[in-house]
C-alpha cells in the first residue's frame, strides 16, 4: 500500500513538474518568465528599420524570418484616443538576465481591434535552445490601457510562427 501512495505522489510530482515547462510562471505583465526586467530599449524608425524595431545589428542584415499574427482584447470598448500598439518579439530563455528584444512592430492609431501585426527578423539571431515569446501592449497618452497577461511561445519547442494575442487589464 505505501508503494502506491509513494508512486501515485511521484506522478503526480512528473506531472506538475512538466506542467511548469508548458505553462510558465504569469506575472501579470507580459513577461512571464522569473526576475522580471524590462526589455532592452529599441531604436527609432530609420529606413533599414520601417518598423521602428529592434534590430539590434547593422542595417544591412538580412531580415528573413517573420512572426504574424494579431492582437485585440476583449472588452467592449472603443479603442482609446491616440492608442499605440507595440508588439515585441523577445528572447526570455535567461531567467538572470533582462528579456532581449529581437524584433518590435509600433502601431499608432488602430481603427480598432484585431490589429495585424508582422515582426521581422533575422533568424540567424533564434538559437533553438531558447524560448521566445511575442508580447504586446496598448498605451494611450503614455498609459498602459492594456497588456499581455500570459506567455505567447513562438519559434522553438515546437511552436510555430503565428501568435494571436488576447490582452488584458494590467495589474
């Protein structure tokens, strides 16, 4: 009998355990991964970046890898006045060091919801041991409206190249 009670808690141990790996830590403000720090700061629009995204390399890489997909939330309310959507496409695979941002998309004044967006990168920069997730927010005036409130896996691990992002409340 307390083989089976001693193999059923072993189990059930596996189980949460693997469960982590899928369902990674929610904190709430789009990073979902432990000791939270803000994104590298991303450069301005130039013409080798339209987009305003983060490049972070030369002007002249090669852009041939592209995450789409599109994001909206789910209250019934128009989209705000002067609303900016940022989209990020970031490699969180440290948990000791900040986020790195691999590709941006700065949409400014969407009619309203779902918003497109396309991140391009250079896919020489995704090393296939990390995790990337793309996260979004909604600002209006320089305020937070909404944000991503779990984790959006694209690229490795089996995820694909599409993320179709549901934004919530902030905290």
């Amino acid at each position: 009998m307390k083989n089976i009670v001693l193999l059923s808690c072993s189990l059930v141990a596996i189980a949460f355990l693997s469960a982590c790996e899928l369902f990674p830590m929610d904190t709430g403000d789009g990073n979902d991964r432990p000791a939270n720090r803000p994104a590298e700061p991303s450069p301005s629009p130039s013409p080798a970046n339209p987009g305003g995204g983060a490049d972070n390399g030369s002007s002249g890489q090669n852009l041939d890898g592209v995450v789409r997909g599109s994001v909206t939330y789910l209250e019934r309310i128009a989209m705000p006045p002067n609303a900016i959507i940022t989209v990020k496409l970031v490699d969180v695979a440290r948990a000791d060091a900040p986020a790195r941002t691999i590709a941006e998309q700065i949409i400014t004044n969407p009619s309203g919801v779902p918003v497109s967006y396309e991140l391009r990168f250079d896919r020489g920069r995704i090393d296939e041991k990390h995790i990337y997730q793309v996260q979004a927010k909604l600002t209006s005036n320089g305020t937070v409206m909404f944000s991503s409130t779990k984790s959006y896996q694209v690229l490795t691990r089996g995820k694909g190249n599409t993320a179709d992002i549901i934004l919530g409340r902030p905290n």
